[in-house]
C-alpha cells in the first residue's frame, strides 16, 4: 500500500525545517515512495517472484551559491537529522557557482492536472503467473521457437516535491510492463526477437497471447538471414528503432549539451535542420502518456512544447542551472523529455515501402553509435531487404552509417505513429545511407 500525501508531505517540511535552523539559505527535497512486483517465466517455468517497497529522499541544500546534495532510503527522524547535517557540511566546503539556484518562482507549478497516470488495480501474483502461462504457451506453438522469456511488473509510486520557496506538490503514478523474448531455430542457427508492452492503465495492456504470438513470429521471421554487399542505398527504420533517433536529437539540444558546446546544434536556433514537413513536439499533458507529468523534477511547470517547426529548430531543453549558463528561462524540461514524438507523416506504411524500388528495413541496431558532438552516426544493424514493396529476405551482419546533419535533411515519414513508449516516431525513411556489408 503506497503511503498517502500527508505522510510524504511531513517529511519533507521536516527536512526544510531543519536545513534552515543549520544554515541553508535554500533547501530542495524529493520523497518518493514505490511499490514494485516482478514475475518472470522461462521456458513455461516459473523462474522469478519479488516484491519491493522502498522509500527514496534526495535533499538538496544551497548556502547562497555554494550547493550539495545527498540521498537515502532511511527515513527514520535520527537519520533524516544526520542526513540534514552532513548535507549542509559539504555545501559550506563545495565551490560557489553563480548558477545554482531554485528555479524562479513564477515558473513553479500552480495546480496538479488529472493526467489519468495512475491505476489503483492491483493484480495479484497468481494472476500475473496466470498471464505469463499465456504469454508463453502463445510463443512456444511452433516447433521453431526453442527458447521463451517472458516478464510482468507492476509498479506504483507517491512522492512529494518540495522547497523552501514555498512549493510543495506530488501525485501519484502507476506503471504495468509485459515483455516477451523468443529464440527461433532452424539448421542450428538461432535467432531471437521480442514484444514489449508498457501502460499506466492495466486494462490498457495488450493481450498476453498476442505478447507471445508477435515476439515469436518476428524471431522466426529473422531466420535465415543473407549477408549483402556494401552499397549506399534508402533505409527504413522500425517504429522500435526509429525513435532512438530523437533520443540523439533530445541528448543535443539539452541546456547541458549546447551550454558545454558538446552538441552539433550548437547555435541553431531559427535554423531549417529538417525539411520544413518535419514537426517534433515535447508534450507532458497526454492522457495516460508514459511520460506525463505536471511539473519537471525541479517543480516547474511543464507544457507542450515545439522542438521542430516545419523543419525549424526553436527550442532547447532547459533546466534552471544550464539556463541561467546560457541566459535562458527553464521550460520544465529538467530531467529531460516528456512525451517526445514526431508528428505523422503523409505516407501509410505500404506507400513508404513502394517509394524506391529497393530498401534495407532496419529492425534491431547493435550498440550507441550516435556521437552528438560530431553528429555522427554508426550501428550494427539487422532487418530485411525490401524489393518492389515487398520483405524478400532477412538481412543481418551489416553497419550502417552517417552523419545527423544529412539524415534529418532526408527523412521521410509515415503515418503509422502510436504512443509505446515516452518517446515516440512512425516508420521513417532516410533516402541515401552507407551500408557495410561482407
């Protein structure tokens, strides 16, 4: 059972109470409470039961510019006491630096929106070991598949966030999660493949016999696959792959990246980095979105927010201290991003697919390759070779690679855009990429 505002509440106040009798000019603290369970099955057996109940606090205290911070699950009155102390002994030693600071207070958040982020529906461990029963026997009916994974968690949490400006607020969350992993074989050579599915609402799960029936299908779709030569040639970027995307383009227009001159978008404000068909929206106010929230990690406020226009760079993501390094309000964007998404684009799927006579369709990428100082770009990749619109053969072995500057320039996008994930794009086409292959 999550504990109640109240309780989270108290001892929050009492940690600003405190810090200020010792010194603290400023205090900000964060009290979290989480419940999280976990089954998970292997090969049609139970192979993993837990429960965890924990409790987090993070306080921050500043003494004028001077900041430090410390972290603990104990939040008994003699530790809290001794948590407070030791924190104000390291910020009367920390360097001073013109920017810290809580954020402004006309930016904090005025009132909590009902989101519809949390679910009180609790299922319990037989049923979740009922559930993954289904997800596995729906993997498991071809003789192909050799292997079965398959994994469910509920988790529920309740935290306050509070500073001594006067804010105080919090709300609480919820968080189902199903996944199923399955290995094909034929001839000796296997191949793996998976099906994920994350919601707020469990009513809003996917079925665990579709779970279990897409994630061995596409393990025994990848069997046998053809090494090709290296050409430059259009590539096709699952839903699953295509937003890693705009994790590399949120990691370079963060405060911290262009305030350390880190990013390849330094000074791009106002400039075309996409074709002007291309709109990437930051929004925290979706419905049940996995990354919904009222206020950033800092307590201000979150809206929607224009990352992209019609091609167009026009914001940053902007936390108070990297803001006040580049002279620029925070837009409630510490701790990053909400629900990121490229806005759809003209093109079903199928129309995509028929654009060229000839495409490579990624739908696994090995490995980090995307380098924001540089904007380079390079992964191992899997996925298959698309001839007149239609899959010929699996394709694996190969690195793909490029340069961001050119590919957002070439991007071309579907229509078939869902929200699975916090961040989010529909199947996208980059026209010309170099392929490496034997």
């Amino acid at each position: 059972m999550l504990k109640e505002q109240e309780f989270l509440d108290k001892i929050a106040s009492y940690c600003i109470d405190n810090s200020k009798k010792l010194g603290a000019t400023d205090i900000g603290v964060k009290v979290i409470h989480s419940v999280s369970e976990n089954v998970s099955f292997r090969n049609k057996k139970l192979e993993e039961s837990n429960r965890a109940d924990s409790f987090a606090l993070n306080l921050t205290t500043y003494i004028d510019k001077k900041k430090s911070s410390i972290n603990s699950s104990d939040l008994s009155e003699s530790n809290l006491s001794k948590l407070i102390e030791r924190c104000i002994e390291a910020t009367k030693i920390t360097p001073e630096d013109d920017s810290n600071s809580l954020p402004d207070i006309d930016l904090m958040s005025k009132k909590i929106k009902d989101l519809k982020l949390y679910d009180d529906t609790h299922y319990t461990n037989d049923k979740k070991i009922e559930f993954l029963q289904k997800v596995e026997s729906a993997a498991s009916i071809n003789d192909k598949i050799v292997n079965t994974e398959a994994g469910f968690s509920e988790n529920k949490k309740n935290f306050v966030l509070a500073n001594s400006n006067g804010f105080s607020s919090g709300y609480k969350t919820s968080n189902f999660t199903s996944s199923c992993v399955a290995v094909s074989r034929i001839n000796g050579a296997m191949e793996r493949d998976y099906e994920f599915g994350s919601k707020r609402h469990l009513h809003d799960m996917l079925k665990p016999e579709d779970i279990g029936r897409i994630a061995a299908e596409k393990a025994i779709k990848k069997l046998g696959p053809k090494k090709i030569q290296s050409e430059k040639i259009g590539i096709i970027f699952d839903k699953r792959i295509s937003k890693g995307i705009l994790s590399t383009l949120a990691n370079a227009v963060s405060a911290s990246s262009i305030s350390r001159g880190t990013s390849f978008l330094k000074d791009q404000i106002g400039n075309q980095i996409f074709t002007d068909n291309i709109n990437i929206i930051d929004d925290p106010n979706i419905e049940k979105g996995l990354g919904s929230q009222n206020f950033d990690s800092e307590g201000v406020e979150t809206n929607m927010l224009k990352i992209v226009d019609n091609g167009i760079l026009k914001n940053y993501l902007i936390d108070t201290y990297y803001g006040k390094k580049l002279n620029l309000k925070s837009n409630g964007r510490s701790g990053g991003t909400t629900n990121l998404y490229f806005e759809n684009g003209a093109l079903d799927f199928n129309e995509l697919l028929k654009l060229e006579k000839k495409f490579l369709y990624i739908t696994e990428t090995i490995g980090h390759g995307g380098n924001i100082i540089t904007g380079d770009y390079s992964v191992g990749a899997s996925g298959y070779m698309i001839e007149d619109g239609e899959i010929t053969y699996p394709v694996s072995e190969i690195t793909i690679a490029g340069n961001f500057k050119d590919m957002f320039k070439n991007i071309v996008l579907a229509n078939d855009l869902e929200f699975k994930y916090s961040t989010n794009a529909p199947t996208l086409l980059i026209k010309e990429m170099t392929v490496a292959g034997k």
